[in-house]
C-alpha cells in the first residue's frame, strides 16, 4: 500500500495528494481557483505557494488538519490549525461532552479512541465487557490501541465469534483512513492485524449474514451469555483545532432485545457490586486520555 511519503518540499506532496484524491491539476486548478500552469508550477517546485493559496488547494484536497500544518511548514508557513492536549483547560468543553455521551450511553459499551485508534475513555459498560478477560499486558502499554487490543488472539479477540468478519470489517476501515489520511502508522498497523491468525468460520462462509441479521452484528461472548452489537461512529462536525478533529466514538447498540436486556443486567450487577463495597466515585469510568500521536 502507498501512503504520503515525507519529502522536504511540499510541491511534490501536494502532487501525491491530488493523485490521492484521483483529480486532474485541471479538476484540482479550477476548484481552488488558480490556474493550471500555476498548479504546475507549484507541484514541481518550480513556484512557491502563498499561504492562501496553499490553504484553499488543501481544503479542496480535504486533507486532514494535521497534515495541512505540516504541509504549510513545507512552505515556510505558519500552521493554520492550533493543536491543544485534551486535558487542557481550552478543551474543557470537548472533554465534558465526551464524558456526557460515554454516561448517557450506558449500559451500552462505548469508546473513544484518537486517529491512530488509541484509547481515549470509555464508559463503564465497555470496561465491563472486558474486565473478565486475560490480556497481555504487553498489549496494555501506553498508549493503549484499541484495534490492536480487540483483535490481537492474547487480547479480546476470543470474545468475539464472528471475528473474521469483523477482523475484515476493521481492516477495509483502516485502508478507508489511510487513504484520506496518508497515515504511515495506520499502514503498519494493517499490516499488523492482517497477519494475526484468525479461528476457521463455525458457520457456512457462504451463508454470509442470516436472514434475520439486518444489521450485521458483532457476537461477543458475555458471562451472561452471547450479546449482538451494532455499532455508530461519530466525530465532531466543525473542529478547527487538530486534537479534537481527530477524535471519534465508536457507540455500540444492542442489535436484538435479548442483548438489550442482558446488558442492563450487567449494569445492574456491575452497581451492586459496587455498592457493596463504597458508593461509585462517578457515572463514567474514564481511564486516563492519551494525546494523540505526534
């Protein structure tokens, strides 16, 4: 897989861009509103590109905050986009929705993760699911990968039943994000997760999802029995600071009533036991947030 490479000067990394995106300097030109010989120019580095230039071509590109900083420092500019750590008192009020939408999601799992699928939080419902379970603690060093923890075979990758659907689901999501984002550390860790080894199918691989699995659902095995998810991505709509465009929740709904009432028994058992030793400290449990990779 090709990914953005580094390169000293930002016309070639803007021609790799373009080429990401499958548009012609022609389509690229009349959208940025410059000309094609200018466009040219600039990709060979025969010209220099002004910051306002620079930026209007990057937006039509729609290349990630993060690189469009890079970019412009190629360029001898200063970057656009300010990057604030989430812990930080100017992303207070990131920090106070996220937990808002971890709590009100309980007794359904939740989990917020950085660009690179890093642990960011999750709620207690998610932390639950997977207290149980033996995991390397090699998989458990700072920062945490999501990915890396669910699918790897020492990590939660034998509570799922139909993994290699979801294995596959997760690495065409993965060649999704390095295609927008140029990510070399993204490739790697689909590189990483192909090579895993994964249990042979239990059911008729060309069966594909049953007739009453509209939703195509994650089985999980639960100490109450098998649960089924569907699931939600959501990230902030207008960010204009690179942490927060980078974060994204993955919410997790029951797919039948069956998981829906086991859930909320979990919940309830999780309460009980709680309350047997000391009231709970808070709605949420949120581990602490790693910033995102620099």
């Amino acid at each position: 897989m090709q990914t953005v490479s580094s390169q000293p000067g930002v016309g070639p990394q803007l021609r790799e861009w373009r080429e990401r995106r499958r548009l012609t300097q022609l389509e690229l030109a009349l959208d940025a509103g410059i000309s094609t010989r200018h466009l040219s120019f600039v990709e060979t580095s025969r010209s220099k590109p002004g910051r306002e230039m620079l930026l209007r071509i990057l937006e039509q590109l729609e290349v990630p905050f993060r690189e469009q900083n890079r970019l412009l420092l190629a360029a001898g500019h200063a970057p656009a986009f300010p990057e604030r750590p989430l812990d930080g008192p100017e992303l207070a009020p990131v920090r106070e929705a996220l937990d808002l939408i971890l709590a009100g999601h309980d007794p359904y799992p939740a989990v917020v993760v950085d660009r690179a699928w890093n642990f960011v939080a999750a709620n207690s419902a998610m932390l639950g699911l997977t207290e149980e379970v033996a995991i390397d603690p090699a998989l458990l060093e700072p920062p945490v990968n999501v990915l890396r923890v669910g699918l790897h075979p020492r990590g939660l990758a034998p509570l799922m039943v139909n993994l290699d659907e979801w294995r596959a689901h997760f690495l065409a999501r993965l060649e999704r994000q390095v295609a927008i984002t140029g990510d070399d550390d993204l490739a790697h860790l689909i590189e990483e997760i192909a090579g895993y080894p994964v249990p042979e199918r239990e059911h008729d691989p060309v069966a594909g999802i049953g007739a009453g699995e509209i939703l195509g659902p994650l089985k999980v095995r639960a100490p109450n029995g098998e649960l089924s998810f569907f699931g939600m991505f959501a990230t902030f709509d207008t960010p204009f600071e690179v942490t927060t465009s980078e974060l994204a929740i993955e919410l997790l709904f029951p797919a039948d009533r069956t998981s829906g009432e086991a859930l909320k028994t979990l919940a309830r058992d999780r309460v009980g036991c709680a309350n047997s030793i000391g009231p709970p400290t808070s709605e949420t449990s949120s581990p602490p947030r790693n910033e995102p990779p620099r």
